[in-house]
C-alpha cells in the first residue's frame, strides 16, 4: 500500500524505524514528535547526532567508547590491569562503573556470538581480546555477558579459549535473571553478581 505521508516525512519515519527497538508506530510516533518541536530543538538534536559521530570513536585498546586514542578507565594509572572485565557493548561498562565494585579494565566485543545472524567470533573483538593478555600481564578474565542464550555461548566459548593459556577465566554470579540485560540491572545486584563471580568449567 503506498505511503500517504510526503516523502520527507516518510524517510523520517523510515529511518527511525531502523534504529533497534524502534518498531513501526514508535518509528511513527517519534516522527510526529520531532515535526512538532521547535526549529531550535530539533537542531540540537541533529547538532548532538553529528557532534556524537565526528568525535566519538573507540578506544584503541579496549573499544569502549572515547574521544581520544584511550578511554578514560584505560587512561587511568590506578586501575588494576591484571583483570580484565569483558562485555558486550559500552553500555554495560556504565552499568558495572555504578557498582564501585570493579577497579581492573574493560574489554568490550561489539556484539555476541550468534550463529543464526552469522555473527561468530571472527566478527568480534576477541583476537584484539588475545592480543592484551601477555603485554598487560592478565591474570583473571571476568566474562560479563548478558544471562541469555547468546551470553552463555559467548562466555562458554571464552572460557575454552582462555583456560588452557593458565588464566583465571570467571563468570559473574547467577543474582541476574536469566535474559536479563546488565544495563537494566540495578547497581546492588549487580555488584553482588561481580563480587560473587564463578570460575567457568569449560
């Protein structure tokens, strides 16, 4: 059925609709939304948008987000470099950061192993993962996946690597629920679930 929205409004709804999590109607609800602000708002919107993309990057050891070559936790001299928190996304570092319970440094994979979406550990950052250990003098591996099928798989398929190279390879604690998202949770749990942590059998 053809649109009844002009084109410019549209490839708006369109666009939005592409953004994860946003289905059709919120797609067109936001839309709406953003053609009722005014002018100023919507630019400091796209100003935000543009500004994010030019400046942003990732970090050149870990992939957490940064604006230098270094983020922040790997610029700082008192984290503990012998341990190393690997996460999926940047997200769950803000997450884990709220607990107070972590002073090592991060690894974030961009992504989990999904077979179904032809997504394996080629597509991730664990080669870069593999490349640290040595030079940081890594003694633990705490995998903090999400508690859902891919998570498990992920952490499951680190541990079978990491094991035979003398590593402490550990998984947090089960207080998630399981499908849960690390994001979500909140910070008592969740530093529980770190303190907590179990080594992984491979």
């Amino acid at each position: 059925m053809a649109s009844t929205y002009t084109a410019p409004v549209q490839a708006l709804i369109d666009e939005l609709g592409r953004l994860p999590g946003i289905g059709p109607k919120s797609a067109q609800r936001i839309a709406f939304h953003l053609l009722k602000l005014p002018t100023e708002d919507a630019n400091r919107l796209a100003h935000a948008i543009r500004e994010a993309k030019d400046k942003v990057r990732f970090c050149d050891r870990c992939f957490n987000v940064a604006e230098g070559p270094l983020c922040p936790i790997c610029s700082d001299d008192r984290r503990d470099p012998t341990i190393i928190c690997v996460v999926e996304e940047s997200r769950d570092i803000v997450a884990i950061e709220k607990t107070g319970e972590f002073r090592g440094r991060y690894h974030v994979l961009l992504g989990v192993m999904n077979p179904l979406e032809g997504i394996g550990p080629e597509q991730l950052k664990v080669r870069e993962l593999l490349l640290r250990l040595e030079p940081e003098g890594v003694e633990e591996i705490i995998v903090c996946t999400n508690p859902n099928t891919e998570g498990e798989v992920t952490a499951m398929y680190l541990a079978r690597m990491l094991k035979p190279l003398g590593l402490k390879v550990t998984r947090i604690a089960s207080g998630l629920p399981v499908g849960g998202d690390l994001e979500y949770a909140d910070e008592l749990t969740l530093g529980r679930a770190l303190e907590g942590r179990r080594t992984i059998d491979a």
